[in-house]
C-alpha cells in the first residue's frame, strides 16, 4: 500500500513516532496509509452530514412538496421491482416494505440506486425493522437508517415521503425523530392486520399511531394496506394488491397475463417465455415486513381442526381426524397457559413399521405457533396416561364432507409451513394414499403401508421433489385431495 509523503499540514492526523537505532534515528514513520485515511474520514462510515434535533441527532427528512395529482389513483412499487431502465410504472412511489435483506445494499451503497429511484414519482423511506422483539440499540439504529437515507435521497434531489414504524412504548422516544411537524408519511398495516393464521395487533399498531398524530401532526398519511376503521387523519389508502406485481401491466385493475402461469393455475405453454423458479417463493402479500411482533402477531387457528391446541389449562380435548379410512381418534392436553403441551394420535398413519398406535407429539409454542415434536412412540405398548386435568372436553367431529377442502394446500408455501413445523399429513393421487410423517432427523413421504415407497428427506422444500406417478409433488400439492393434516 501506498504511504502518504509527510508534511505539516498531517501532523495532527498521522501518528510519528522516532526510534533509535544505536547512532542513528528513523523519524517520522508514518502509521496511517492513504487508504485507511480515507477509510476512516468517508462521509459514509461518518454518516455526520445530516444533524438533527435531539440527543441521538437522527438526520431529518426535508418536508414532502406536494404537486398536484400526486395522490390520486397513488400506487406503489416496490423497490425490489424498480428499474433503472424502461418507462413503465413511473408515476408511482418506491416503497421497501419488504425483508431488509431486499434492500440493504441502499444503506452500504447509497449511490448505487440514485439514479433509478430519481425516475420514479416520490421514494418512501426504507423501512428498516422495528420488531418489538428486537433490541432497542437495533430500533434505534434503524430508524436513524431510515432517516439518513431519506436526507441523503432529498439531498440528491429526490422526492422523499418518511416511512414511520415503531416497536413498543420505549420507542417512542426516538422513533418519531426526524420528521418535520406537518410533513406527509407512510405507514403499513399489512404485518399487523389479520393475515393467514395470526390475529391482528390492532391495540400495538393504534397506540404507535395516536402518538405519531400527536408528535408529528402529518398532513398526510399513505396508509398501505387497508387502514383500521379507528385511524383518524388524512388517509391515502394505497390498494395493496393493486400495487402488487400481479398487477403490473397497462391495464393497473387486470391481473398481469403472466400470473396463471407463475401460480401454477396453467401450464406454460411451449413456446411461452415464462421463466418459472421452483424454489422456495413466497407469495408477494406474505413478504412485507416493518413493525409489530418478528412472529407475525398471536396464533389463531386457520381451521376448526386447530382449535384443539387452545383451551383451559389442565383440560384433555377428545377430537377425531375424518379420514378417508375412517379417521381415529385424537387426545390433546391443554398446559398451564392455555396453550397445548401434547397430541397423543390414535393410528400409525399407515407407516406401522415407523409410527406406534398410539403416538404422541409433544408442542412447542417458544415460536409463538405450535411447533409438534417428532413421533413419541410406544412400540413397547406401555402407553402414559394423561394425568392431573380437570376434565375431558369432546370437540365436535370434523365433517367428512369438508374435511378435503378445509385440509387442502391452498399455496405451497402453506404446505411447507405445515410440514417444516411438524405437520402430519395424508392426501390421495391417481386414487392411491399417501403420508407425510417425521423421523428425528428426517421427512419421510410413502405410499400407505408400503415401506419400499418411503423417501427421506431433510426439509419440506426437498421433499416437494418426491415424484408420484412422474410427476413431482411440487406441481400437485395444491390439487390434491388432503384427508388428515395434524396443523
């Protein structure tokens, strides 16, 4: 590496230092290179060009000018699908209500977007995570993100809207920094909406709210996602499917042509240049992220079945799976908390040669869901009772009827949830019975009671490559008929 020539005017920066080497002296070796001094001086180690109010001096975002039209019809685009090149979807507003790892690179490399995002109508500030769970050093931190790169982008000339999130009450005190009184901001309610199967976090999201109403004073608030009919102010409801993907063509209220095709509705045709991934893609309604609990909020049950893991502490429910066989009977005992601490199976589930009748899965809730242990077997027919309960509650019977739509794979991201937090699961193809199970280490799929069928393998993702008749689990999960599924 290159040394700096010294002279006087780095005297104050470089460090001398002077040895003595017998009769004579090496002085003024220079300890800093060219390399680490720039290193240490960038504006963008620094991140000091912005100072504003306050003990943290979290940068503030300049007022949002409005022009006219630039909340009618508003829609947004995620800065996961801006371009930097094209002339489609640029009357809209960039947003980063996605995962942080979408968009880290804004605050490691701040120019390296610049000129993309200056195409576009206005640009929210990056919504870095203000999960309750998380650290306050980390919330804090992230909302000096947010605003630093909002001053940054105002200061090259983009339009800026601040995106406002917080966790919980302690927050308060930094998370509304940074914002001009009366400015317009954005807000998201879809991670604390009700959505798949977690309950809402209204009560969370209101209390943030009110006090940004009382800080801030906005003018205006982009509410994306549909607002709670409790939020007072002036609201732009932003569509959330309308500014999704699905519905990126010329015609903004007709899904895009390619959706059929990308959802597994149709096949592609064969000459269609439909590139589609088969990994592990969530749908776009289950990637936005900002605040309320890193959990998604409180479990509730997405069908009746997965009532059975809530109910009075001590108490045992009696319910039973309707399966095309003749279903079994099902013994779950509530814990201390309300929640259930085990689901005892009265069957094998057509695997003898793995699986005891009966069978037990012990319950763990640390992920705010129940999470079932692998099989707890009993090959030895000495079976623990279920002891110390105040009573044995019947569940009503699940009806045969609607058990196969109920129990069916809508998406086969709802497949892999089930199956990576220990789903058991039996379905039918081509008139033939299969069955998920899990070993300790493994998941196993098999054709019903015969052994010479069953494939391991390490996670739900993989275990869609299992093929049937030729054709992959993947590409048939959701059409199948689904008997049993334990979540």
């Amino acid at each position: 590496m290159k040394l700096l020539h010294i002279s006087a005017q780095f005297s104050d920066v470089y460090n001398l230092s002077v040895k003595n080497l017998g009769s004579n002296y090496l002085i003024g070796v220079v300890t800093m290179t060219e390399e680490n001094f720039k290193y240490r001086t960038s504006p963008f180690l620094l991140r000091n060009q912005f100072i504003g109010d306050g003990k943290l001096k979290i940068p503030i975002v300049p007022k949002f000018q409005e022009r006219e039209d630039d909340f009618t019809d508003l829609k947004l685009i995620g800065f996961d699908k801006s371009k930097l090149e094209g002339n489609s979807y640029l009357d809209r507003m960039v947003h980063f209500f996605l995962y942080d790892y979408k968009f880290e690179r804004v605050w490691k490399n701040p120019d390296l977007d610049l000129e993309k995002l200056k195409r576009y109508r206005a640009v929210l500030t990056p919504d870095f995570s203000m999960y309750t769970e998380m650290a306050p050093v980390l919330q804090i931190y992230n909302t000096f993100r947010n605003r630093w790169c909002g001053a940054y982008y105002a200061s090259e000339g983009i339009r800026v809207i601040p995106t406002v999130s917080w966790g919980n009450e302690d927050s308060f005190d930094f998370c509304f920094e940074g914002i001009e009184k009366g400015s317009t901001v954005a807000v998201s309610t879809y991670m604390v909406s009700e959505h798949e199967n977690h309950k809402d976090q209204k009560d969370f999201f209101l209390k943030g709210y009110s006090e940004m109403l009382r800080r801030i004073e906005p003018e205006r608030i982009i509410c994306y996602n549909e607002p709670f009919p409790e939020m007072q102010g002036n609201l732009v409801f932003v569509d959330y499917d309308l500014s999704s993907w699905r519905y990126m063509n010329d015609n903004p209220h007709v899904p895009s042509k390619y959706v059929k095709y990308i959802n597994n509705v149709k096949p592609c045709p064969v000459d269609y240049k439909v590139i589609r991934k088969t990994g592990y893609i969530l749908p776009e309604q289950f990637i936005d992220k900002g605040m309320g609990s890193a959990n998604g909020g409180e479990w509730k049950p997405s069908k009746e079945d997965d009532e059975r893991f809530l109910g009075e502490p001590g108490e045992v429910k009696i319910s039973r799976a309707a399966t095309k066989n003749g279903g079994y009977l099902r013994e779950t005992k509530i814990g201390d908390d309300g929640k259930a601490i085990v689901d005892r199976h009265w069957t094998d589930h057509d695997r003898p040669w793995a699986h005891s009748d009966p069978h037990d899965h012990s319950i763990d809730w640390s992920g705010g869901y129940p999470n079932l242990s692998s099989p707890i077997n009993y090959p030895d027919g000495i079976i623990p009772e279920f002891k110390n309960f105040k009573e044995i509650k019947a569940m009503s019977n699940i009806d045969n009827k609607n058990s196969s739509e109920v129990n069916r794979f809508k998406t086969i991201s709802e497949f892999k949830w089930c199956v990576n937090h220990g789903g058991e699961v039996e379905f039918v193809y081509n008139e033939k019975f299969f069955g998920i199970a899990h070993d300790p280490d493994a998941i196993a799929i098999y054709e019903a009671n015969k052994q010479e069928t069953e494939k391991l393998y390490k996670d739900a993702d993989e275990a869609l490559e299992f093929m049937i008749d030729g054709v992959r689990l993947r590409d048939i999960i959701t059409e199948v008929e689904v008997t049993d599924r334990t979540i």
